[in-house]
C-alpha cells in the first residue's frame, strides 16, 4: 500500500472519528494525539495506513468556520462554508433567540445568512411567522417560503438555484423539516447517510453527525443536527456589535467611545432602540450575549 500523503475534504464527522474524501475514495480518519478540531469541510493533508483509513496530518488553512461554544468548550459546525441557511417553519414554533445567535455567528464569520420558511402549507400558522420573520428580512436576511413535502418541486425550484457554487451548511430546530429538504435537495441523500454511518460505526444513529455532500459544480451542502441552543461564548465585546448588523448604522454615533450600549447616556443604539429602529429583543440578546462572553473559562 502506498503511503503518499493525500489530500480529502471532511465530509462526517462523529467524536473524535472523521470520513473524509479523497478523490473519491472515503477514508477513515483519526487526529494524531487528541486533537479533535476538526471539522466538516476542512480540507486535510492525511497519510494513509490502510486502503480505507488515513491520519489527519494537517488541516488547511480554512476561509471561514462557523462554530458554537458554551462556557468550558467550543462545537465546530462546518469550515470553509459560504452560506447558512437557518430553516424555521410554521409549526412547531421556531426560536428567535435561535435565529438571532446564528446571524451573530454567521455575520461574525462572514458567512451569507438565508431564513428558510418551511410549511406554508399550513395555513393557520403562516401569518404569524411571515410578521415574526420580518425583523430579520428588515436588516437584509433574505426569506424563502417553501413546502418540502406538499410542493417539493417548488421548493426545489426556489432553492436548488441558490447553492450553485456554494458551500451551504442547514440548521434548524427538530421538527422543522431540515432532513426532508435535504432529500429534496440531495440526491441519494438516504443512501449516502446510510454509508457514512456504516463507515463511522454509528450505527442507528444516523442523525446525530453533521455530513456533507457534493452536489456538483464544486457546490456542496452540509447537514447538521438538530439543536435547540447556539452559545455564542467565544465572542468578544468587540467582535459582539460588529456583529449585529442592526448596530452598525449607529457604531461610532455614541458620546463616549467605550460605550457598552447598555445604561450609558447619550448611546447611540439604545435611542436607535428606543425609536424602533433596533429590535429590543435584538438588544436583550446583545445585553445577554455580553454577560455569556466575560464567562468563558476555556
């Protein structure tokens, strides 16, 4: 067997156990000691040591990571992704607080933000998410009302169109339905999940690791779990209202230079939210954010 190094994109990703492609050829993978930042959509430098397993020797310099944190570690979603689409729907009712830390996240990391608006078909609950969605197509995220399982050409047409030449990654609540637009979106989705959990050993468990998928043209689409909560700790103060796109009309409007936007006076983003102009739900979530960042103990 040759023991040429190779290079492979991440394409799963299951504790410290990684699949990745190279040219076509899914390799198992582990980190050397116990390192464990790898994430889906790194490209890596790997050595193989079998003719399905490989060592991850380094990992590439990456465009753009998305990732989460709570106050002792760090969860990495997906490296080098151009686009976030958060899928919402019109039941079960969706989380703003959700929605909110994933624009943070994505904004903080220059990654492109899309609100999927899934169930439309369900009449009775659209209003009231199309009037919930508005503050976020107000500050530019663009939203797509679609229906995977009752018009799923439709929503294939509304959608397929924005992942050419993108690396997309898809995240949601449970019970959104994140997993039947993927199968819209995905051919062979089934198949391909199958597969990758058959060479991750994960068994049964087939929706507890973020996968990615080739779709083509050098787009690809990354599926993650389900998650109900998007620490946002390892952003800094500053990093904070760079980030709130709403904030930054009024960054550098405020009297005293080291404004927190929180009690001080003659704040120019709290009489942008004392106007309407800001969402206060948006500057709670700051307020809230601020507290979660001086608590990091990693």
């Amino acid at each position: 067997m040759s023991t040429v190094k190779k290079t492979g994109i991440i394409i799963a990703a299951h504790g410290r156990h990684y699949l990745a492609d190279a040219d076509g050829t899914h390799l198992q993978c582990v980190t050397r000691g116990k390192k464990t930042n790898v994430a889906v959509g790194d490209i890596v430098e790997l050595t193989p040591t079998s003719n399905d397993q490989a060592v991850i020797d380094r990992i590439c310099e990456r465009k753009t990571l998305l990732y989460r944190s709570d106050q002792y570690k760090s969860k990495l979603l997906a490296a080098n992704v151009t686009q976030l689409f958060i899928v919402v729907a019109t039941e079960p009712s969706f989380s703003d607080d959700l929605i909110s830390r994933s624009t943070v996240a994505a904004d903080a990391a220059g990654i492109q933000v899309r609100l999927i608006l899934n169930k439309v078909d369900v009449a009775e609950g659209l209003e009231q998410a199309r009037t919930r969605l508005k503050v976020y197509s107000s500050m530019g995220y663009p939203v797509h009302e679609v229906s995977a399982r009752t018009r799923p050409e439709e929503a294939v047409a509304e959608l397929a169109p924005l992942l050419e030449n993108q690396s997309t990654i898809l995240i949601g609540q449970s019970g959104m339905g994140k997993s039947s637009l993927i199968n819209l979106l995905v051919p062979d989705a089934d198949i391909a999940v199958r597969e990758i959990s058959e060479k991750l050993d994960t068994g049964k468990h087939t929706t507890t690791f973020t996968r990615l998928y080739h779709l083509g043209g050098g787009a690809t689409v990354i599926d993650s779990p389900g998650f109900q909560e998007f620490g946002l700790y390892h952003l800094s103060e500053g990093m904070l209202e760079r980030a709130f796109r709403d904030f930054t009309p009024y960054l550098g409007g405020c009297k005293y230079y080291n404004c927190r936007h929180q009690q001080e006076p003659f704040c120019a983003i709290l009489d942008a939210v004392a106007a309407g102009k800001i969402a206060r739900m948006r500057h709670d979530l700051y307020g809230q954010l601020l507290h979660e960042s001086s608590q990091t103990l990693y």
